[in-house]
C-alpha cells in the first residue's frame, strides 16, 4: 500500500512542481462518468486538499 503522505512530503521536499497523474481501473460498467468524480476526489485527497 502507498503512503500518499510520504510521497507528497517527498515529492515537496526536492521543489517538484510539475503535473501528477491518476491511474485508476474501470469500476463503473453503467455510470463511466462517476470515474470523473471519484479521481477528482482521490486526488483532492492524496495532495490535501481535502480530508
């Protein structure tokens, strides 16, 4: 399991500043749009953006 933490503490630490990405597996066969707001979310999260 990833410690998203740790990795944007580290990423913080050496200045990066650049993009980031989200690779995520398709779990909704009827709703693909919930994708959208589920990796909107998870990335809210992960960066601290919420809690």
């Amino acid at each position: 399991m990833t410690s998203f933490p740790a990795v944007t503490d580290a990423l913080a630490e050496t200045g990066y500043q650049g993009f980031l990405t989200f690779e995520y597996f398709y779990p909704y066969a009827h709703y693909p749009e919930a994708l959208i707001w589920q990796t909107s979310d998870s990335m809210d999260r992960i960066l601290g953006r919420q809690s």
